[in-house]
C-alpha cells in the first residue's frame, strides 16, 4: 500500500527499549514513505539512517520554562511549514503531547498508549500526569494503538467507550538485538538455568523470583539465575534471596546480552503487572522458551503450553513449579522455542506492523 501522506512521528522519551522502537519505526516509516516522514524529537536521538533535514530536535528541559515556549514556537513553525497531515505520536510526554493535541485539531492524530494503568512502584505525582496525558490524548486522536487485546480491554473500560477507536498493533523484534551468527550457533552451550534481562523495577516482580528460588533450593535442587540490568538490586529484592542471582547491573553490549540469552535454558518474566514489552520477541527470536506472569501483553504473547508457560501472577508455588518442569524437560523446551520462533515470525515481523499502521492511517476520515 503506498499512502500519500505527509507523517509527523513525536517521540521524547528515548530511554531503552521505548528509544530503541521510535528509531526502528521512523526508519521503516521513510524506507516506505520516503520524504514524506517527519521526526520531532529530542537532541539525544540517535540520526544514523534517517535524513537530518527532516528532524526537528528540541532542548526539551521542562524546568526552563522560557526555553519550552521556545521550543512551542519551533513546533508550531514545524508542523505548519512541512504542512502535515497526520501525527503519530510513539511515546508519552505530558507538555509536547498535550500540546500538540489541543493546538492542531484539524490534523490527523494517532495515540501509542503504551500504559493503559501506571506501573507498581510509580511515585503518585507521576501517576497523575500520565492518566492526566492517556486522557487527554485518547480523547483528541483519531485512533488509540495499544500493544495487545488484553491492554484493548483495558484501554476501553478506563478511558473511553468508542471501542473502535482502540486498535492493536504489536511491538515488534528490535533489529539492533538480531545477531543471526550467535542465533544460529548450536555449539553454544546453556549453562544458565534461568535468565531475567530489563530495568530492574519493582513492577517486574524480582523479589518473588527470589523468593521463588529460595522455595526450590529447600527442595534440595540448585538452579543459576542471572539477572541483567540497571537499577537498584537492593531496594527491590530480600537480602536472603539476592544470593541466589548473579546480577550484572550496568550497561552491557546488545550482542553481549544476545549472547546471555542464548546460554539460557528459560527467559523468565516474573512481572506483577505488565503493558507492553519486547523481550518476549528477542526469547522468541533465540528460540528461547519463556517463564511469564499472566498479565498484560504477556497473555496475548505467550501462548501457554506452546511457546512457554503463564503462572498466576504473585503466587510463587505456581511459579515453582513451571521453573521446575521446563528445567527438566529439554525436549518440551526446544519444541516451546520452535513455535516460539514461527509465532515471531506470523506475529511480530516489522512487515506486518507496518500494514497495519498502514492500513488505520488510511482509515482516519
């Protein structure tokens, strides 16, 4: 489909992933639109592939105020100077969103409502001003995207009741994680039994895979846990459960975490709650069975019993006994990363998300 439109893609918030997704989409956006995509962002984006002529990068320092009705002005000079069709905005930012939103109401807007609910652990205040942005964007688009059913549902019941404005499109693999060489490469050995990888959060539930670990070991069996990110081991985990992982709490190489994942026997996502994600495209893309909690995206991106296993959320005993039974069972975890590997393909491939963007940009009337 090639659809003659004029795009604007916002994205200020860079950090990990959320970063790493707005540069994969901006870059797929122009291999199809060619001149025609925008990008407004801020000045630690990263350029390599994408037209400079065609960015717009902001300071964006929300404590200098002048310096913010600055950056309006340039916005403003922008978007009326490429004259814009449609604007896709990719992750939250309470001042640019909103902004953007309430001035140009007669341009064609796209929302990706990346969380529906506030993670556990958000300071109240930061609650606020994200419910006060999904609000008030889902109000002003045209169409909201979310990144699964279950976050549809979720979406619906909390902010509006125009069910056909909520539509899904999926997070997709991240190409700066494919390293074909090390997926590839059979003489890696699985020496790590379990392996967590992602900002270390209190929403992502370590203290329960601790706990978890700790149950087993009384059992008398020993399993290796490595964790692997940034954040503050100590705030979020017991004292007596953090002896049980091998945590590398700062920065590594994505080939280095490819290959991490690569000598693991399961992926394990112990979250207390969850939105959207894709680390269970990069388990899937190693052929890597995966350990999940039932919420969020997990629900539609794990297929239980196929590609990994669900445990009810919080509950360590069921938790236990998913670890239990795929450390045991090598042939149930090659088969689980097979079908891993073809449910990435049919439901996660970057072609098939951008038909999909393709196909709702053409839709908006």
């Amino acid at each position: 489909m090639n659809i003659k439109m004029r795009l604007l893609h916002v994205g200020f918030n860079l950090d990990g992933a959320m970063g790493d997704n707005f540069i994969e989409l901006t870059k797929a956006f122009q291999d199809r639109y060619n001149n025609l995509v925008f990008v407004l962002t801020k000045k630690s984006f990263k350029k390599s592939d994408i037209s400079s002529q065609q960015i717009l990068e902001l300071n964006y320092n929300k404590n200098n105020f002048f310096g913010l009705l600055k950056d309006l002005k340039l916005i403003d000079q922008f978007i009326n100077k490429n004259k814009i069709d449609i604007i896709l905005f990719s992750t939250p930012n309470l001042i640019y969103n909103i902004y953007i939103s309430l001035r140009f109401k007669n341009i064609k807007k796209v929302y990706y409502l990346h969380d529906p609910i506030p993670h556990t652990g958000e300071k109240i205040f930061r609650k606020f001003l994200l419910n006060l942005q999904n609000k008030i964007l889902v109000k002003k688009s045209n169409k909201v995207l979310v990144a699964s059913k279950y976050l549809r549902k979720i979406a619906i019941n909390r902010y509006t009741k125009e069910k056909g404005k909520i539509e899904v499109v999926e997070l997709g693999l991240l190409s700066n994680m494919q390293f074909p060489e090390l997926r590839d490469d059979n003489s890696i050995k699985e020496n790590i039994d379990l392996l967590f990888f992602g900002r270390l959060e209190e929403y992502k539930g370590l203290n329960l895979l601790g706990e978890t670990i700790h149950n087993i070991t009384k059992e008398g069996i020993n399993i290796n846990c490595t964790i692997i990110g940034k954040g503050d081991i100590e705030a979020l985990v017991d004292k007596e459960y953090i002896k049980y992982f091998d945590v590398i709490n700062k920065y590594i190489p994505d080939k280095n975490l490819a290959l991490y994942i690569k000598q693991s026997k399961v992926i394990v996502f112990p979250y207390i709650n969850a939105t959207g994600t894709q680390a269970i495209q990069i388990a899937y893309y190693y052929k890597k069975p995966v350990i999940a909690s039932n919420v969020g995206c997990f629900n539609d991106y794990v297929q239980n019993n196929k590609t990994g296993l669900l445990f009810e959320t919080g509950n360590p005993n069921d938790l236990a006994k998913k670890i239990k039974d795929l450390l045991i069972a090598p042939e149930k975890r090659k088969l689980f990363g097979e079908e891993g590997s073809k449910m990435l393909e049919r439901k996660f491939e970057l072609k098939n998300i951008m038909e999909k963007y393709e196909r709702i940009f053409s839709e908006i009337k």
